[in-house]
C-alpha cells in the first residue's frame, strides 16, 4: 500500500474545506491556526497539487481540493463507523442480547433476574428495538425474535408457538364486560396493525375495520388496556403474567394460533460460543417452565 497522508492533515484538510476557512477548522479541532496551515502545507506537498487558493484575507478551495475534500469525508466517515462498531462489539464479560420491547418488557424481564443469579460473571445488556438488528455485524450476542425464522447467517432455535387472546381489565366498562364476540367488537378496541382475522374467523365474525387507537408497540396498548381504556388481542406470551395477577382477564374461550413462532437466534463466533451457550441452556429451562405453567393454567380454567 502507498504511503497514506497523516491522519491529522486529512482531518484539518476537510475541516477547513468544510467549514471554509483555517481559524474555524482550528477552532473545531482544538489547535491552533498555525498548526491547521502546516498541515496543508504538508498535505499540498505529499499530493504535488494545490487544494486551496487564497482570495484576500481567505482561502477558496481548488476544483481538485473539492473533489478531494468528498472522498476524505466519505473516508474519515468510514473511519469513524469502524472505529464505533469496534468499541461497542461486546466483552467476553458481557451478554449482548437483541429483543423486540414488548417480549423484553412481558415476557424475558421478570425472568432475566434468574440469568443473573445463576450467572453473575456475565453483563448483560439488552438492545431493544422494533427493527430487526443485523447481528451479524457482532454488536449483540443473541437474540430473540418472532418470525418464521430462516435468517440468513443466523443459528436458531425455536423456543414456541405463541397464540392470541382476547383481553381486558377486569374494571372496563365498570366491570361490564363484554362476554360475545359480537359485544367484544362493539369496543372500545386498541390495536396494532398485525391482523385479528385468525381470531375473527373462529370466533364467526369479520374483522373490525376500526379501531379506537392503532399503536405500533404492545407495551403502550397493554398499558393503555390495564387502565381500562378499552379491549385488544394479544399474544398469550405478552398477557399471561397480567392474567395470573388478575390485572387481566380473557374475555372468551376463543384462541387462535399467533402465525409466527418465538425464536432464539446468534451469530456463529467463536469468541461469543460459550456465553450463547450458557444463554440457551438457560432460557430453554424458562421456555419449559413457561409452557408448563401455561398447561396447569389451562388445566385449572377447564
């Protein structure tokens, strides 16, 4: 490879290309203006071409110098980004888990305190996000999603089928609550923009077309649904522990199958091969636990 030009006559070169003039750059690089001007001096010299020439009291960048200047910024972009990526790629020490906010926040929170008992050496940090993360660039060590799996690059592990209930507080509509399909769908209903027409179609009745309020994040709907404002459907996963506290209650029999399944999913890295392990030996005990629960619950209400 050629030889490069420092490092620090790139950064003042766009500085001043940017920003228009040397004290600016200097003041925004903490230096002084001399030492911006040697630094182009120096830069000038290594390429054999001037990238500024100076108009008055000023200086105006060359036809060469702004081309120059796109790609230094483009570059030192680059750099930057690297330098971030590899800074926040976690420690052996630490547990970098993915998971969508609702399934962190209903279902893996009240759990994760076990994790941590059993396993202190570990630091664990959550990336909670409703866009799927990419965690083949190395920023998380596993995660969880809901999906048809199949992720290019990813191992996983199917941890359950999931399903969709009908829910409320047990203080909506003064305790009134609705007890046919029919009344369910006169609402008030909260809802995403994922389909209730499984549940609909065994329950005999189209899908509502209406709603009172479309939220994107089940946290806000379950929230708003806790305070009585009104009835949704949701994923057993996500209402179970608000059922078993008596903050919900389910509103029918009727449940239908949620399409897409809960899944484990990492990288495959070396370095990360032990703690993924250890996360998956444990979480598969609480999925257990989790379905056995689900099937005593259901053996009592029958």
């Amino acid at each position: 490879m050629k030889a490069l030009p420092p490092l620090a006559a790139l950064r003042s070169f766009e500085a001043v290309a940017r920003l228009g003039g040397i004290t600016r750059a200097a003041e925004e690089l903490h230096v002084t203006h001399s030492a911006i001007s040697q630094q182009i001096r120096l830069l000038e010299d290594m390429l054999g071409l001037p990238l500024f020439v100076r108009e008055g009291r000023g200086l105006r960048v060359t036809e060469e110098g702004r081309f120059y200047a796109l790609q230094v910024r483009s570059g030192l972009g680059e750099l930057s980004e690297a330098t971030r990526l590899i800074q926040a790629r976690p420690r052996e020490s630490d547990l970098a888990l993915a998971v969508l906010p609702s399934f962190g926040a209903q279902w893996l929170l009240p759990r994760l305190h076990r994790f941590q008992a059993l396993y202190p050496r570990y630091r664990v940090s959550i990336r909670a996000s409703l866009d799927i993360q990419d965690l083949r660039q190395g920023l998380v060590d596993v995660g969880i999603r809901i999906g048809q799996g199949d992720w290019e690059g990813l191992r996983q592990l199917k941890l359950f089928d999931d399903e969709l209930l009908m829910v409320a507080s047990p203080a909506f509509n003064g305790g009134r609550l609705p007890k046919t399909p029919q009344e369910i769908m006169a609402g008030p209903l909260i809802r995403s923009v994922e389909s209730w027409q499984p549940w609909c179609q065994l329950a005999g009745i189209d899908e509502p077309g209406e709603a009172s309020m479309w939220i994107n994040d089940s946290n806000l709907i379950l929230g708003m649904v806790r305070q009585g404002l009104g009835i949704t459907l949701e994923r057993r996963s996500l209402v179970q522990r608000d059922l078993d506290s008596g903050q919900l209650v389910r509103l029918t029999d009727i449940v239908a199958p949620y399409p897409y399944p809960c899944w484990l999913v990492w990288p495959v890295r070396e370095s990360a091969r032990a703690k993924q392990e250890v996360f998956t030996s444990w979480l598969q005990g609480e999925v257990a636990d989790y379905l056995a629960d689900l099937r005593r619950a259901d053996g009592l209400a029958g």
